[in-house]
C-alpha cells in the first residue's frame, strides 16, 4: 500500500500536532511577535526609501536646490465694506487722555468761528451721476475730479441758499450767516428714531435738538439752524422740495433701504446733497455699521466709487471752522473710528462718523456749556436724557464735560463743511463750455 505523506492535511498525526500547537500560549505569542516584526521592518524600508529622493526645483543660475516650503498665499485684500473685520473695543475701561480744555461760550463770543468765503459759480442744465477717479486737489477743467458745466449748474442750484455773504465781503473770517434745517432721515426696517423723541410726527426732544441749539451758540449765531429738526421720509418727495444740505441717519439696528428710499437717496445726491450716516451702536462691524455700508453702495453702487477713510490733511480738519478741534475726537465709550466717506467728483456725498455722536448729544448743554439739566413739572430733564446721564462712569462713557464739548464742536465743524463744501469746486467751472 502506498505510503501516506506526512504532509498530506488529512494525515490525522498531522491535525493533532496542529491543534494541540494553536493550543498553546507559546504559539500565539509567537505569531504576535513574528507579525510586529514584519511591519517593523516593512515600515523601515518604506522610510528609507522615501528619504532617498529629494524634491528639487530649478534654480536661477540653472542648478538644482533644495525645494523650500511653498510661499503663504497672497492676501486678497477686500473693499472696506466687504472686510471681515473684528469688532473694535476699547482697550480698556480707563478715561483716554481728556482734549485741552474749551473755552466757554459768552455773550461776547468766546469761541474763534472762522466762515469760509463766498464763491461764484456758473450757470448750466443738467446733472449726471458721474465717478470720480481722481484725487480731488487740483480743480481744472482738466482733471478727472473737475464738474462739467451742465452737471456743476444743477448743483448750483440745488445748495443756492445754504449761505448767504456776510455785510463784510468775501474771505475767511468775514460776516457770512448759514440758515438750514436739520432733517433726521425716516427710513424703512431700521429704529431710525433712535437718539430722539417722537410726539405727533414731530421731534420734540433729543440728539438733534441739542445740537441745533448748542451748533448756534458754538457760531454765535452765524449758523442759524432751525431750532426743531424734521422727519423726513426718504421714499417721499421732500428730498427735493425742501433741499437739505444733508439729511442725519442713524440708528442701532440692521435695515434694508426700499428700492424707492435708494433711487431717492441716489437723485439727491447727484444733486449736492449728502447723507451723514451716524451709528448709535458704535464701532466697526456693528448690526448698523454692516447694514449702512452696504446700503450706501446700493445708493452708490459704481466700483470706482469706494469708501475712504478721511485723511487729516481733509478741509474737514484743516478749514478750522472751529479752531479747538484737531482730529477726530472720541465718542461714546471711547470708541474713535475715522471718519469714512464716499465721494463724487473728489466732495463728500455720503459721511460716516461710527463713535456714536448722537447719543452723546443726548446729554444737552446750556448757554454756558455747561450740563444742561433743566427740569419740567414731571419732573423729567429737558434737555438730557437721565438713563445716559446717570449712568456715565458704567455705561455710558467718555461724557465728561471736556469731551463732551468737543464732540459738539466736532459736529459743527461737519455741519460747515457740509455747507460749504460745493464752493471752491463750483467757483472753478469754466463758462462758455
């Protein structure tokens, strides 16, 4: 009979052998280290293998050198209103350091008011929209931020009105008056009656009716703004009736412009006027300061016209209305952006303070600039709004009287500017184009 092979996997010595070997602790020790070697020493291969080539890249006088790591990705810098900012805070709780302190208004005109001089302008027909690509320092009739005749003429006759010339005649320093009405923009989605009170479609109390009275007295009388400011809705016609130099819009709150409040806002800034945006949420990057940048550019839409952070050398800060002023002060909680603009023919259509004057105003000052904290039968403030002024040293900071009277003062120095701004500009159109 043939032999049976020992190997044979049916042989019945051979599967005993197994079992009784798979049985044994030995053996499972066994394969357990015998299967970490083999990896070991796969992976040590695969490693050394590995090392032996080197990236190598071409180098600029045609030898090969070692591949450094790849550059960091370019920064793609965005618009300013596109910018994912942080939310600026203050540094800390501690008072910045307090302005010189102001001189304080008397009867016999304390404070140094400087109103600029009187221009001639050119008559013309017609107002376009049109970019402004330059920077608006050399007014020719050939620089890109110079006003076509026709377009210059309907300016013209929108701001006829804001000044009048003093009996003293032109230049800086002479006799001018300035008379407007301050409008407090209405406007869809947003608490656009945030720093004021509202009785019977009138303002009766508040930022604005602060500013109105102490704004004369800063002038002594020379800017005789309507002691009441006015409501205006935007998606109304009134923008074009009553002609505002420029209309405040504020509030704390995201908003959304309606498509007939934007073609508005849009006709009347072709026309030399101007929006002054005012957060009362201070800071970048706030709910308003989102909402209000990105509306403008929907007024404004075209790429060429962007926003600017206002340089100090701007005639904001160097016309010196009021003298005291350098810079831009701090507003409320010590929050201190610059103040950013949009702009068309190299002049301010559009200006953004986002320190939160307004709120700041509703702490009212008297004729000596002193806190103003008259009361009625209520008894309620007059003029203040209790909740911000008692809580000045927790929540509501930086309203000491130093820097509450810059702020005032930084106020008028923008509210002159508005007024003004249009003159030089207007004065150099050339006739007969």
């Amino acid at each position: 009979m043939a032999a049976i092979s020992l190997f044979n996997p049916q042989n019945p010595t051979l599967r005993a052998f197994i079992f009784r070997l798979s049985r044994s602790r030995f053996f499972t020790i066994s394969v357990a280290l015998h299967f970490i070697l083999v990896l070991s020493a796969g992976g040590i291969v695969l490693v050394r293998q590995a090392a032996k080539t080197e990236d190598v890249v071409d180098s600029t006088d045609g030898g090969l050198v070692q591949n450094s790591a790849p550059p960091a990705p370019t920064e793609q810098v965005q618009p300013m209103d596109q910018q994912q900012t942080a939310p600026t805070t203050p540094t800390n709780s501690t008072p910045v350091q307090s302005m010189a302190p102001i001189s304080v208004a008397t009867e016999t005109g304390a404070f140094a008011f400087n109103a600029p001089a009187p221009t001639e302008v050119f008559n013309s027909t017609a107002t376009n929209f049109i970019k402004d690509t330059s920077t608006p320092s050399v007014n020719t009739t050939t620089s890109p931020g110079a006003i076509p005749p026709k377009i210059a003429a309907g300016i013209k006759g929108f701001t006829k009105g804001w000044a009048q010339p003093g009996d003293s005649g032109s230049g800086v320093g002479h006799d001018r008056k300035f008379k407007f009405t301050a409008f407090l923009a209405k406007y869809s989605g947003g608490d656009w009656d945030s720093t004021v009170q509202v009785k019977n479609g009138k303002i009766v109390k508040g930022s604005l009716t602060n500013f109105l009275y102490v704004i004369r007295k800063l002038s002594n009388d020379k800017i005789q703004a309507e002691p009441d400011p006015v409501p205006l809705d935007i998606a109304s016609d009134d923008l074009f009736t009553k002609k505002p130099p420029f209309i405040i819009l504020t509030g704390h709150q995201d908003f959304k412009l309606s498509d007939k409040e934007v073609e508005n806002l849009q006709k009347y800034l072709q026309l030399g006027g101007c929006v002054w945006g005012d957060s009362s949420l201070p800071g970048s990057r706030s709910r308003f300061d989102i909402a209000f940048r990105r509306e403008m550019k929907r007024v404004l839409p075209d790429q060429d016209i962007q926003w600017q952070e206002l340089p100090l050398t701007h005639d904001l800060f160097t016309k010196k209305y009021l003298p005291e002023v350098n810079g831009v002060p701090p507003g409320l909680n010590y929050y201190k952006e610059p103040v950013y603009a949009l702009k068309n023919f190299g002049e301010v259509v559009v200006i953004y303070t986002a320190n939160d004057y307004d709120d700041m105003w509703q702490v009212g000052l008297d004729e000596k600039m002193e806190y103003d904290l008259r009361e009625d039968e209520t008894p309620q403030y007059i003029a203040t709004n209790g909740t911000i002024f008692h809580r000045r040293d927790i929540y509501f900071r930086d309203l000491e009287l130093p820097e509450l009277r810059t702020s005032y003062k930084f106020g008028t120095n923008i509210v002159m500017h508005l007024l003004t701004r249009w003159e030089e500009k207007l004065r150099n159109v050339p006739t007969g184009l």
